[in-house]
C-alpha cells in the first residue's frame, strides 16, 4: 500500500531514484553506448526521420518541452512539441518521414489517444513512451519505450514524469548515436552522466526539510510564481502546474525572458517567486540573465526562492532562500531541479488541508476529451 506514507504521492516521491535507474536498466552500458532493442523501431526509421512532433498533455507534454531541448541539440533534428488536444484540429503537416513522439503515463489519454490516431492516418510513424504495459497508446503505435516508473496512483505525476525525462534523453542521445551526430563525445559523456542521476535525485530528497518548511509558511500566499530559462522553463511550468492541482493556488510559470513583456507587472512586495537556475557552467549566457532577472523581480519585492546549484554563489545575494541541486549536464538539470518543486506543492497542499492524492476536480487518467 503506502509503505509507512501518509500519501501514496509521498511514496511515489521517495521512490523516483528507483524508478530512474529502472528505466535507465539494461538500455545504456559502461561505455556509454545504449540499445534500445526492444523499442523494435527499426534504426533506418530513426536514421531517415526530418522532423520530430512531440504530442502530449499536462505533466508529460512538459517532459515533451525538454525533450525537444535535448533532441534538437543532439540531433539536430527539428523537434516540435505540442499539446495533443490541439494537435490534430491545427491539419498538421505530417508524412512518413515524421516521427511522432506521444508522451503518456496511463497511455489512455483520450486527447493524446486521438493525436497518435491522426499522426498514423497521415502515414507518420508513432512512438510511444508509456508507464503502462499494454494500455492504448502503445497497442496503437508503431513502437514503444516503456519508462519503468511502476504503479503510479497519486493523482499528480511525479516518478513517472522523471522517468519520462530519462526515455526521452535516451531516445534523444539513441538518434544522436545511431546518425552519428557531430555530438558523439558528448553523448556518450551524458550517457554516462545519466547513469548517476539516481543516486542525484536520492541526495536532493535527503535534503527537502527546509523546503516542507518553506512551503508551510507560504499557505496563506495567494499567488507562487515560476521563473525559468531554458529547459528551465517547462520545470517552471511543471512546479506551477504541480501547486494548481495540488495547493489549488494561482501558480504561474514563465520564461524568465519574458518577464519584461509583461508578467514583472504581476511582482509585488511579498509575492513568492520560484526561480530555476541553471547551471553556472556550460551555458554560462543564460545563468547570468537570470541572475539579473532575481535582481529584478528583488528589487520589486518579491521573495525570491531559488533552485540553484551546489557552488553558485552568484545567486545569494539576492536569494531569500535556496534550494541547492547537484551538478548536472545542463540538459539533464530538470531531473533534479523539479524534485523541490513536487515536495514544495505536496507540502503546500497538506498545509491547506487538501487531499493530497485525490485533487478536487481531477482524474489519474483522463478517458475523454
Ligand atoms: C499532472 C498530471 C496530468 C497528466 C496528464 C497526462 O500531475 O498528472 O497533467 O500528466 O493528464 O496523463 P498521461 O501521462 O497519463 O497521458
């Protein structure tokens, strides 16, 4: 049952470092080659493809924005991500050579159901990646990569959204491996990189007291924002989505660049605000815009939290608090940096009284459109 939990999501938090290297198991070896055998996609499928649509919903059309993060600079491939339930009303243009992507966890999503439909009917080929052997989607697609998160029954997604993050970075750095993209060195050090994520997410859960905390003394907020950049930005999305259904509180998430067109309008004294900030390495460009963006929004009075790495000090003098996260390849950083943000709104949501696994008005698998 819940394990000694009070919430099955409490359980299906605890369990995500299992559930990452179940799903990485088997498919990725020591030198950093990975199979995907039992996918049976054939490889001149994946080699020929010109253009990659991602169709998905809530929780995992967000795994699908980072998805196309990790497919476009590992391929090369266009990628193109988008909501199933607007998919197939837009005409599409789709042919054999599109590969589409439908993300689901139950795999009876009736919206993303309809898109594989439609993608197949216009001769696309669909891959599936789903949580649950035999359900729909998969029967209905050309080929599958299940993610291992076993039994999710929380209404809220969490192990199998990161468990969705790791099947799309294997199919993104499998692309990258079988057309042999300029990217080869780098792929095989990610592979290699994504094998420790477990042990990662497993140090980011032993140190979430201070945010349980955070999260209690923010119930009476009526508004946490979202900033991110980058494939920090759908983890901004899914932290917001996360405190809507679970809190039942307004929670938005932005591009942190788009701040400035409009959303710092919404920044007031005492207005929390969620930061996501990427790696101080690599793509440093972005680390320091955002933190001028935490400048910003803290010079407005926001109370700034930020979701930073072990090590960067550029971002306290202007953090009220700060989660720290482990060092990651940049594109792998929301395996860790959505973490915080599940405990943040399964907190919140005990805090004001909600009931955790069942959230008013919603259904673990939606079977209708
Ligand atoms: C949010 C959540 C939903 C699902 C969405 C898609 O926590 O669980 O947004 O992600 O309904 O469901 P699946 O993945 O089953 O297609």
């Amino acid at each position: 049952e819940k394990g000694g939990y009070d919430y099955f999501m409490l359980k299906e938090i605890a369990e995500q470092p299992k559930a990452v290297a179940d799903t990485l198991l088997g498919r990725v070896d020591a030198s950093g080659v990975l199979s995907l055998d039992e996918v049976r996609i054939d490889d001149t499928v994946l080699r020929e493809a010109t253009k990659v649509v991602i169709v998905a919903c809530g929780t995992a059309f967000h795994a699908g924005m980072i998805a196309k993060y990790a497919i476009e600079h590992w391929t090369r491939i266009p990628c193109e991500v988008e909501l199933a339930s607007e998919f197939r009303y837009r005409d599409p243009i789709l042919d054999p050579r599109t590969l589409v992507v439908a993300i689901s966890q139950s795999g009876e999503t009736m919206d993303t159901l309809m898109a594989v439909r439609h993608a197949r009917e216009q001769g696309a080929k669909v891959l599936a990646v789903c949580n649950t052997n035999g359900s729909t989607i998969p029967r209905e697609s050309d080929a599958v990569l299940y993610t291992h998160a076993g039994p999710e029954v929380a209404v809220a997604s969490t192990k199998a959204f990161l468990t969705q993050l790791v099947a799309c970075y294997l199919l993104a750095l499998y692309l990258g491996q079988v057309r042999g993209t300029q990217w080869g060195d780098e792929i095989r050090a990610v592979v290699r990189e994504l094998a420790g994520v477990g042990s990662q997410v497993e140090q980011v859960l032993g140190t979430m007291e201070p945010v349980r905390e955070l999260a209690r003394s923010l119930a009476d907020k009526d508004t946490v924002l979202f900033l991110g950049r980058h494939v920090g930005y759908p983890v901004a999305l899914e932290g917001a989505l996360k405190l809507k259904e679970l809190a039942y509180m307004h929670a938005e998430g932005f591009a942190a660049g788009e701040l400035k067109h409009g959303p710092i309008a919404l920044i007031e004294e005492g207005v929390p605000v969620v930061v996501v900030v990427p790696s101080p390495r690599g793509r440093s460009v972005l680390h320091g815009k955002i933190v001028s963006n935490i400048q910003e929004i803290r010079a407005r009075g926001a109370r700034t939290i930020v979701i930073a790495e072990e090590g960067d000090e550029a971002v306290v003098p202007y953090a009220d608090h700060i989660v720290r996260i482990p060092r990651t390849p940049t594109l792998l950083q929301p395996l860790v940096s959505s973490v915080p943000l599940q405990v943040f709104a399964c907190e919140l949501a005990t805090a004001r009284g909600n009931e955790v696994d069942q959230p008013r008005n919603l259904a673990k698998s939606v079977t209708v459109e």
